[in-house]
C-alpha cells in the first residue's frame, strides 16, 4: 500500500468513524447514562468488531450478496428490527443511582455482534475493501482493518466522552428522559437511508 493509498484510507477511516452513526448515537448515550469506565467494552467491542468484520468482508463474505443478493434484503430487514429495538431500549434506559450497579450498558459481544446488523457498519467495510484493497490479497485486507483499528477507537472514545460531560446537564431524571429519547430517535432517523435506499 503506497503512501498516498494509505493516507486516503485514514481520511476515510477518520471520517466515517467520527461522523453520526448508530455506533456513536449508542456509545453517547451510554456515556450520559453509564459513565466513560463503564462503556470501555461497548467501545473495545465496536472497533474490534468492525476489524473482524472488515477481514472476514474482505476474505469473501461480500461474495455473498454477488452469488444470492436475496442476503442483501435479509440483513437490511434485520438490520432495522434491531436497531429500533435498540431505540426502544435507549428510550427507555435510566441512569443508575449512585452505587447502584444494576443498569447495564452494552457489553462487548453485544456491540461487536451489533456491527454484523448496522448498515453504516457495512457500508464502510464494503467500502474500504473495494476501494483500498482492490487485489483482496490477505495483506491488503489486514492493512485496511489495521488501520480502521487504530483509527476507529479514538474516534468513537471520543462519543463517550461527549456523552459523559453531558451527564452533569442530565442530573433530572426528566431531563435524562428527553436526552434518551432524542438519542433513540436519531438512531431511528439514521435508518432511513437504509429503509428507503
């Protein structure tokens, strides 16, 4: 991979991973409700996640939809019914009080598990590996999930963070109510690419 490849492949690593999407809504939103310690494994298991999923598109699971593209209707169906039933349950989500620890933010296999059913998830690794790694030799296809690994982490650590400074201004329980259903009906709105593509 030449320089200049590689330095379009970061830009576009960056971009997609900083941006709004359904990973980072959630990972806000469990900041505000959980706390940045606390939804360390919801992030390790979105960008590791989307590594794997990354190497295993590029290795011939995209191969797939060319041989039966029906695949692509059925992931697209599954994809919606569990993100809104994600909705619902951020929607839905209170805030622990102080010492309590029964309210559970996702865990890793949850949001690793997740990546295999967001559209935008596909729509970068479809997109990388097509894009950055044209010749599918294995060693371009681990350049490419490499670097979204280095890059994915921060990007969305950073959503955490936001989420978690925004929990001082949803010290209400009514004011947390607002901040999660706004949550759940952005990430309801990000579906609607995907539902009407």
């Amino acid at each position: 991979m030449t320089p200049d490849i590689l330095l379009a492949l970061a830009g576009f690593a960056f971009v997609t991973s900083i941006t709004p999407g359904p990973n980072n809504l959630m990972l806000m939103a469990s900041g505000a409700n959980f706390g940045f310690r606390r939804t360390i494994p919801h992030m390790l298991g979105v960008s590791l996640g989307f590594v794997l999923m990354a190497v295993l598109v590029g290795a011939g699971l995209i191969g797939i939809f060319e041989v039966w593209p029906p695949a692509h209707t059925v992931l697209k169906g599954l994809s919606v019914a569990y993100m809104l039933w994600l909705a619902w349950k951020i929607a839905t989500a209170a805030a622990p009080k102080a010492g309590d620890r029964s309210g559970s933010p996702i865990t890793f296999l949850q949001a690793a598990a997740f990546q295999w059913v967001n559209p935008k998830a596909w729509a970068m690794a479809l997109t990388a590996i097509s894009v950055y790694a044209p010749s599918q030799s294995f060693a371009a296809i681990l350049a490419v999930a490499s670097v979204f690994g280095a890059i994915n982490l921060p990007s969305v650590s950073t959503w955490t963070v936001l989420g978690r400074q925004m929990r001082r201004f949803l010290t209400s329980p009514r004011r947390l109510r607002v901040f999660n259903a706004a949550m759940a009906a952005l990430l309801t709105a990000s579906l609607w690419p995907v539902i009407f593509a």
